[in-house]
C-alpha cells in the first residue's frame, strides 16, 4: 500500500469515529432464512494465494474464449479451463499484484502495489513484458488491439502498446486530499475509453492519443469537510449504445451521452461499488448495501432491497433473470431482477468478497479476499 493510500485509509477511519462517538453503529443485517426457489451449486473450486488482509484489492477473475484467469495477491497468476477448472498454466510472477487480471487479444494483464503491470502470454502464461506506470494499480486494465489502458490511484490514466508495453500516451485528473481507496475500472468503447475519477467526474479520451474527448462533473463535491467531499467515482461504469451510466459516493446515480458527456438525468444515490444493466433496468449497490433498481429511461425507482443493508455487498451482475451480489462474509446471493425478490444463496469459504462475481456461459466465478476461487452454478429447484 501506497503513503498515499494508507494516509487516506487511516484519515476516513478517523473521520468516521468521530462522526459515530456519540451514537452506537448499526451492526450488518443477519441473515435469515427464506424459501429458494434457486438451488446452487459448486461446479469446482480452486486456491489462487492470498490472504485476507482487508487490503480491499482489485483481484477478481476474467474470462476469455471459455477460459478463467485469476490472480492471487502472493504474485502467482492462474489459467483454468472454465467448465471443469482443470489447470491449463501458472505463471509465477513474485511481485504485488493489486488489480486484475484482464483478458483479451492474446494477452492477460495485472497490476501491482508498487506501480508496474505485467503481461502474460493468454495461452501459456509466458511473460511477454513489465513495465513501470505512476502509481498502484487497483482496477483491472482494459485491453484493445491497439492499446492497453491502465488506470492508477494517483489520477492518470496510461495507454500502453500491447506489444511492448511502451508508454504511449498519458493523461489525469485532479485527486483531492481524502479519498476512497479504489480505482473505477477503465471502460473502452469502440475508439474511446471512458473512466471515472475521486473528483466525481467521468472523462473519455481517445484511444489512439489519450486526447480528451470530453469530461463531465457527475457528483461536484458539497459540504465543509473533506469527509462530506468524498465523491469517488469507483465502482464499474457500464456503457450501453450511446449511453454511459455512472453511480459514485455521497453522489448520483447518472446517465451520460458517450458522445458529448452530457448527464441526461440523475438521481441521488451513494455507491462505491457500481452498477448493472439489462435491458431497461439500472442495478445498483448502494453504500449501505442495498440493492436497488431503476428505470433506465429516467432513473425513476423500481425497487429497493434491504435484506442484506450494511453486508459490504459487491457490485451486482446479471445470471440471467437475476442479479448476484456477494458479501463481507462469503456468501453469495440471486435477487429476482424483476423485483428484488431473494431466490437463493450459497456460502463460500468464510472470509470477505470484495470484487464483482463475473458471469460467463452459464457460471458464476466468484474470488474470495483470501484467493478462493469458485465456479457456481444455479438452476430452478424441481
């Protein structure tokens, strides 16, 4: 962990038992028992190293071609086939790693603590280069065939060549004083990538340049301390069409023209997750772990789910007719998409899930904080 990093981590704590000294916190809900209509099982498991440090690292599984590839904060990246979970290659790396990986163009792509990504070979793990960027990395890089982006904690946003991992273009925002910890994953679409920011802006660059092509002031900073000013931008963004939709902390829940940046609506909501989209439905988890959806077209609610309030929920996914979430404890949860209805739940090793499930022919490949990694499957009880 970065001075940076840490300083922040340890001010918010601070500022948050000050704020709570004279009240008592509310604890997280229990969970209690509901009639599932979805049964869920393990299709296979496998140990990625880690341990759960609470370190809130961005290591979460991809998939690529029918292939799942996971990371483990001890420095070893995995490939396994995604239906069986046999082992197809381990690449030892002995270095940091803090966010990803990303898969795509033959290439699988981490980030690490101290500042470098590493490029691995997508189908045998040979290292193909390392190279040092301005800061941590804590967000999965996004790949192109032209370009790799990498987003780090200092602001900048860096376009790598896929080939050689040369620097080729470089650009940032302002990062104020105090801030989450965390990254908002960069988000390429068509010639452009699309990234949010600690200063609760969304800005999209070229992809051959980095030029800007637009920013936009999502969530302006309100309120007289820095605590009341935190507007991170760090959960998932989703670009669907021409549509960008962003949700941030202490923020708005928006929707954005991929072309000009314009916020054609927005709702006020606090995530520091993010969201999902399907069809003409926006899902959301909210700081305080409730699930919510809305309205695409206006933002105009549709439901809210509290059952699992104060879980530290991760971002949620779509399985089909349902949306995944999962929780501080391990647990894995399916919401009716259509109203927020609990279908079923499955429990992991115990210990914190951080990052997204990812969803991929017909899987849900959830990674612990302590490098469990599980592929689940859920169908209808007869």
């Amino acid at each position: 962990m970065s001075r940076r990093s840490l300083a922040a981590v340890l001010l918010l704590a601070v500022a948050l038992v000050a704020c709570d000294k004279d009240k008592d916190v509310e604890p997280p809900k229990a969970l209690v028992a509901f009639n599932a209509t979805l049964a869920v099982e393990r299709a296979w498991t496998a140990g990625v190293g880690g341990k759960d440090r609470a370190l809130r690292l961005a290591l979460a599984p991809a998939v690529d071609a029918g292939r799942v590839f996971a990371a483990g904060d001890n420095g070893t990246v995995y490939a396994f086939d995604g239906k069986t979970g046999r082992s197809l290659w381990k690449a030892v790396a002995k270095l940091p790693l803090s966010g990803g990986p990303a898969a795509g163009n033959g290439l699988v792509v981490v980030g690490t603590s101290d500042g470098r990504v590493l490029a691995l070979n997508e189908a045998d793990g040979a290292r193909r280069w390392l190279v040092r960027v301005s800061g941590e990395v804590l967000s999965a890089p996004a790949i192109a065939s032209q370009v790799v982006v990498v987003r780090t904690v200092d602001g900048r946003v860096h376009g790598l060549a896929p080939d050689t991992g040369a620097d080729l273009w470089s650009n940032e925002q302002a990062v104020p004083r105090l801030t989450l910890r965390g990254t908002g994953r960069p988000v390429i679409a068509g010639d452009v990538v699309v990234c949010g920011f600690d200063n609760g802006k969304v800005a999209a660059y070229g992809l051959a340049k980095g030029d800007t092509m637009w920013e936009s002031a999502v969530s302006p900073p309100h309120g007289r301390t820095e605590l009341e000013r935190m507007v991170d931008i760090d959960g998932s963004l989703v670009v669907s069409g021409h549509d960008v939709l962003v949700t941030g902390f202490q923020g708005r829940v928006a929707m954005l023209g991929l072309d000009s940046g314009q916020v054609w609506w927005s709702r006020d909501a606090s995530s520091y997750r993010g969201l999902a989209l399907a069809a003409e439905t926006i899902f959301v988890t909210t700081a305080d772990s409730h699930v919510i959806a809305v309205k695409r077209r206006d933002g105009t609610p549709v439901w809210d789910q509290d059952a699992l309030a104060r879980r530290g929920l991760t971002s949620p996914v779509l399985d089909g007719d349902a949306i995944v979430v999962a929780d501080f404890e391990g647990h894995v949860h399916w919401l009716d998409a259509a109203t927020g209805v609990l279908l079923g739940r499955i429990a992991t090793a115990k210990g914190r899930v951080t990052n997204a499930p990812v969803v991929a022919d017909g899987f849900v490949y959830v990674q612990t904080d302590a490098g469990h990694l599980y592929a689940l499957r859920a169908h209808p009880k007869k």
